[in-house]
C-alpha cells in the first residue's frame, strides 16, 4: 500500500485529545494514543512550512468499526490555523 501523506481530516477532541476523525468520509475512532509531540513554529528561512504557533502531532491507533483491524495514524494539527491533516504508512 501506498503511504498517505497530509490529507486533511476532520478531528473531535475529548480531554483535548483527539477521540474520533473523518477521513475519506469514513468516520474512524481512536482506540488509543501512542505519542504527542509539538513542534514550535518554523523560523523564517528555515525551510520548514509550520504555522506561527507550531504544530501538534499525535501518533495514535484507530479503526472505522469494531469488525475492522485498527491502524496506525499520525494527526497533526497547525496550531495557527486549527488545521488538521493525516499521515499513515
């Protein structure tokens, strides 16, 4: 298969984490979280496309049904605009 890079999801949080996503319209639950990270905003010149506040990553397991194996996904949100993108292997 190949890897999915930056699609843009649809996030719920619950505790500030997040709980459920919409990808390819297809809702998925999160089953558990593995890591969160935050990477602060990029400087200027760096090269890097991060937003003015950063970005939050959170690698974490999901599925869209309980019938349907769980996969590893990675979520990150651009903490300037709020916006939400996927990653998955």
């Amino acid at each position: 298969m190949r890897g999915i890079r930056g699609e843009p999801v649809e996030v719920w949080l619950r505790d500030s984490r997040p709980a459920r996503f919409v990808w390819r319209g297809r809702m998925h639950t999160v089953i558990f979280v593995q890591e969160r990270r935050v990477m602060p905003a990029a400087m200027p010149g760096d090269g890097a496309t991060a937003g003015a506040g950063g970005t939050e990553c959170w690698r974490l397991e999901a599925a869209p049904e309980r019938s349907v194996p769980s996969a590893t996904y990675e979520l990150c949100r651009d903490l300037a605009s709020g916006r939400w993108l996927l990653w998955r292997a």
